[in-house]
C-alpha cells in the first residue's frame, strides 16, 4: 500500500510538473488575456521542444501511425498516444546534429501529461483522433498558414468545402488548450463560436478561411494562435532604444510606442503588465512594433510612399486553387510492371563476344521499349499533378487511350514472340561477369598498391631521418673540431684580454711614477724605501680592477727604487713601450685567427644547407614527376 501510494504521489507529481514551471514563470501578471495565453502555451510549446518538430513532420508521423485510416470519433489509448509521441521525438532527435540533441524521455512525459490534461476531460484515460491531431498539429513548430491548411483539409468535404460541424468540433478540441493553462474564461468553448468565426456563409473554401483566420484582428475565441507566432517570430528580434519606464537600454521581442506621448517607448514587459510613468496613461493608444527600422530607413520610406514608388502590399498568404488535389488513380492507366531479367538489361565491355551480343538484342529491346513508354507515363502523371485543370480538358482522354493502345500493342507483340531457352546465354553473361569483376578486382588491387607507395615515398621526402641527416660523418665530425677549437681560442682571448687589462694598469701607475720622480729630488736615501715598506692591497686573480690605479713598484726593495729613481728612465721606457706593442701584436694575431676558425665553420655549415636543399628539390622532383 505505502509503495502504491508512493508511485501515485509520484505520477501526480509529474503531472502537475509543467504547470508548477509555467507558474513559476508569473504570467498570470500580464493584464491582457490574449498575451497571457500565448505566453503560457509558447512556454508549454518550448519546455516539450515541439517548436523544434516542423508541422510537415508532424504530418508524416501521423501518417506512419496509422491515424490517417481512422475516423475522427475513434478513441485511442494513452499507451498508443505515448507510442506516437516515442515516435515523434526519437525521429526528432535522429534529425536533430549531436550538439543540440534533446532528452525525449523527459519531453515524452511532459507532452502525454500535458495533452491527457488538456484533452481527457472525463479522466477515462483515452483521447479521439480529431483531439490528438488538433492538440500536436496546433502546438508544433512551422508556418500557421501550413498548420492551417492540414486543419481544413481534416474538416473539409470532398469537394474542398468546409463542414460547419466539422469545425465546431475542431473548435472544441483546439479551445481545450487555453482551458488547460486556466484560460477557461477568456477563450473557453461555446456553441456560437462556429457562426461567430463565419457569419452568413453558405460555402466556405480554402482561401476564404485563411482570410479568415489570419486577418487583422482573427476571431475573437482564436486571437491566441496567431499572437502565439508573432511571439516565436520576434523572440530575437533588438532593439537599440531604451525603455521609459524600467530604463533598459535595449528592448527583446516587442516594442510599443505610444502614439500621444513624444517619443514614449515600452518594452513588452512592462506594456504588458500596465506600467506607466510620468504623462503617459494605459489609456493611450500604443503600436505594437516587431521590427526596428533606423530614422534614415523611415525617411526613405516615407520618401517612397510619397512618390508612389512602395510596392503593393502582399497578400498573407498565396491563392491556393478552390478544388482540392486529388490523389491520382493510375490502376487503369499504369499496369504492373513486369518483372525485368537482370542478364538482359546488363551492358557489357567492348570486348564481349559477337554472339552474345547479338542474342542480347531482343532483350534490350524490349527494355528499351518498356522504358520509354514508362517515360512517357511520367511525364503524363507530372503535368497533371503540376496544373489540376488539366484533369478537365478534353484533350485527357485522347492522352489515356494513346498510352493504353501502345501498351495493348507490346503486350500482342511479346504473345506473338515468345521467349527463346536461354539457359547458354545466361552461362555465358555469368561467365564473363565473374571475369570482368576479377578484371577489376586485380585492377583495385594494384592502384591500392601504387596509392600506398607513393604515400610512402611522400612521407619519407616531406620528413627525412636521422640517417639522411648524417650522410657525412666526416664533414660533422671535422665541424665539431672546429666549434671546439673556436670555444677554446674564445676562452684564451679572453684570459689575454684580463692579463691585457691588467698590464695596462700597470703601465699606467709605472708611468706616473716616472712622471713624479722627474719632477722631485733626484736624491734618495737607501735607508728611507726599507724602513717604511708600503703595503700593497690584495686583489684576487682574474678580477677587474675597479680601483685608481695605485703604484706598482710598492712594497719592493729600496734598491730597485733607487734604481729607478736613478738609473736610465730612458731604458724602461723603452722597454714599456715594447711590452705594448708585443700585447698588441698578439692580440692582433689571436683576432686573424679568430675570423679564419669562423670563416672556415661558417662555410662547412653552408656546405651542409646546400646537401640539404639539393636532397629537398631532388624529393620534390620525384613527387612532382608521380
């Protein structure tokens, strides 16, 4: 009991679920009746994805079903509505790209609570045939004018004539669709709608009632279903105005300016609850607009108008023709086809045998016979299926009676020729079919080879290995000499660039203490330079020195001091000035052989890029040449 009571609660649960989401969505608000139950039903159409199911597509279900062989008073079951349903959203999704698949569980489900609610109003769990197609082909996606035409074409005679009561039955299954979304008051059902719609028309065509339908305004128990498109219409349409009263800079869906108020402009939202601010009244007359159209487009328009240059205003919808398209009965006309031997109608290579050549002649014949007479079938069948008036014209039957004479004719010409034994002729077809298909077998084969190879060899030219790249070892190895050889002279060039910074400072302190002693005593005391050693400061080895030069000849002995101070300056001098010039030279030397080591890499690497371009251009000469 508890479980049985738990899957009720449950299954009452999803019944009411669509409801509980449409009241989520507050559109009881909407003060106008006719915007509150289009925007109810769009919301029931989008939740159960039907505006993705065209009304074309909801034909052809119909049809695979099997509803177009019952009457409409027939009941059927809510399992067989749930079977159609299952159909309908699983051949949806079968055209539907993977990225924008849907669950159909969950819209099968809603849609069959949905539509029990709507049509099973004495909850006997059955629904007719007439509520089942009204229901799905009212709330399916497509053209209102296509929907409109498969509604006439279910409460229309043979003659293409409306059925008053036909309609007024339409009318009570299409009404239950604003009842179900507590729209009951406004757009209920009642016995007078029916003579409402079509005051004083004795005969009601096509066209006559999709004036009908679609003007402006529709009937008042019908202003719903076309307001419900125009919604769908103008769900994307922009606009770059703000709104003046909730002050959003752009505006979705409608727009409705007041036609009192300069430049008073409301969003859909607020028009349709009654918002008004500042002079403007609900009282005052506002134009719905579902399009935006720039200034300089209404002056240019309005330019048009004045000049008559504007285009008559289409119609809503095209003149279909008054009689309705009948089915064509071709059972008199085009007999059963006859079975056609396969043998006779294969064509064979140039290189066949005469023989049999010449016995497949009356075969191809007679094909060929048969061919051009169904041809002619066709063409008859196409030109009255594209002007139905053709049906009446008197030229229809002289048509009819030279088709069936030639096909009399072929039949007495095969009851005169009765068919030869061809138990030889079809060994031989056998035979060389099964020759020409290993023909083309071993043909396959070989070009599938050829294919395979030449995207071997591509690939192997387009992405070389590692063993084409050292096709000269001796080459590299002679390169990698030669980068050492050059890291090496790099690291001594730069060692004799410190040692050459470093001489240079002592040439330097050398010289002003040359330069201090010529212009003091010549005279000093031995005793003086021992007694007071001066200390010289540490530096480590390799460094730069960032200090003054300081003397070099601190902290040596008082006789080497004495010795400069007194013995030939001209002497040292001179041999300073050869010590510099040595360095230079040296350096000078170290720097040739330098460019000669970069020369000389450089051009084993130009060496190498020509192997490599020669090896590319030759890869590409081959492909080209394949």
């Amino acid at each position: 009991m508890i479980e049985e009571g738990s899957r009720r609660g449950k299954t009452v649960a999803e019944r009411r679920q669509i409801f509980m989401d449409m009241r989520a969505q507050n559109f009881d608000e909407i003060r106008l009746s006719a915007y509150r139950t289009a925007c109810k039903l769009r919301f029931v159409q989008r939740r159960c994805n039907l505006h993705l199911v065209d009304v074309w597509n909801m034909i052809e279900a119909f049809r695979d079903n099997g509803l177009n062989t019952l009457e409409h008073h027939t009941e059927i079951s809510v399992s067989r509505l749930e079977t159609i349903l299952s159909s309908i959203y699983y051949q949806l999704n079968k055209r539907l790209p993977t990225t924008h698949q849907i669950n159909p569980e969950q819209s099968i489900s809603l849609l069959l609570n949905f539509m029990v609610a709507a049509g099973d109003c004495d909850g006997q769990g059955r629904l007719t045939v007439l509520s089942v197609k009204s229901i799905l082909a009212t709330m399916c996606g497509g053209k209102i004018v296509d929907k409109l035409r498969y509604i006439f074409s279910q409460i229309s005679d043979t003659h293409g004539a409306m059925t008053v009561a036909k309609f007024d039955s339409l009318l009570l299954e299409v009404l239950k669709l604003p009842t179900a979304v507590f729209e009951g008051p406004s757009f209920g059902y009642h016995d007078h709608h029916a003579r409402a719609c079509f005051p004083q028309q004795k005969k009601i065509m096509l066209n006559l009632f999709l004036d009908t339908l679609l003007a402006d305004p529709p009937p008042q128990c019908l202003v719903w279903l076309p307001l419900m498109h125009r919604l769908a219409n103008v769900e994307n349409v922009f606009h770059p105005v703000p709104c003046s009263y909730c002050g959003a800079d752009s505006m979705m869906g409608f727009r409705y300016c007041c036609q009192q108020c300069h430049n008073y402009q409301l969003c859909q939202d607020c028009f349709w609850r009654g918002h008004a601010n500042r002079s403007h009244s609900n009282q005052h007359q506002m134009k719905e607009h579902s399009s935006w159209k720039s200034p300089v487009k209404k002056f240019g328009q309005a330019i048009s108008k004045s000049l008559g240059c504007v285009p008559s205003r289409e119609p809503a919808h095209p003149i279909f023709p008054e009689q309705p398209e009948r089915t064509l009965d071709l059972a008199n006309l085009v007999p059963p086809r006859p079975p056609i031997n396969m043998n006779d109608a294969t064509v064979f290579p140039s290189g066949a045998p005469t023989p049999t050549k010449s016995r497949m002649q009356p075969g191809l014949a007679a094909a060929q016979r048969m061919n051009e007479e169904h041809a002619l079938i066709a063409a008859y069948v196409n030109r009255l299926q594209s002007s139905p008036r053709a049906l009446d014209s008197p030229s229809r039957l002289d048509e009819e009676h030279k088709l069936i004479a030639r096909y009399a004719a072929r039949l007495a010409a095969e009851s005169g020729n009765p068919e030869r034994p061809a138990g030889d002729f079809n060994f031989d077809t056998n035979r060389q079919q099964r020759q020409l298909i290993a023909e083309l077998e071993n043909k396959n084969r070989e070009i599938l080879q050829e294919i395979q190879r030449l995207r071997v060899e591509h690939e192997q030219a387009s992405h070389p290995t590692p063993e084409k790249a050292q096709q000269n070892p001796t080459l590299l190895a002679e390169l990698r000499l030669l980068r050492q050889r050059k890291d090496e002279l790099e690291q001594r060039m730069s060692a004799l660039q410190e040692s050459r910074r470093e001489l240079m400072v002592q040439l330097e302190g050398l010289m002003k203490l040359l330069k201090a002693q010529a212009a003091g005593s010549p005279q000093t005391s031995p005793s003086h330079g021992v007694g007071r050693p001066i200390p010289m400061p540490v530096r480590s080895a390799g460094s730069t020195p960032t200090h003054q030069p300081q003397d070099s000849l601190t902290g040596v002995g008082g006789d080497v001091q004495e010795a400069f101070a007194q013995g030939a300056r001209r002497n040292l001098r001179n041999d300073l000035l050869v010590a510099a010039d040595s360095i230079t030279n040296t350096m000078s030397s170290l720097v040739k052989e330098l460019h000669s080591v970069d020369d000389g890499a450089e051009e084993e690497e130009e060496r190498l890029q020509n192997g490599k371009d020669r090896g590319r251009a030759t890869g590409q000469r081959q492909m080209v040449s394949l």
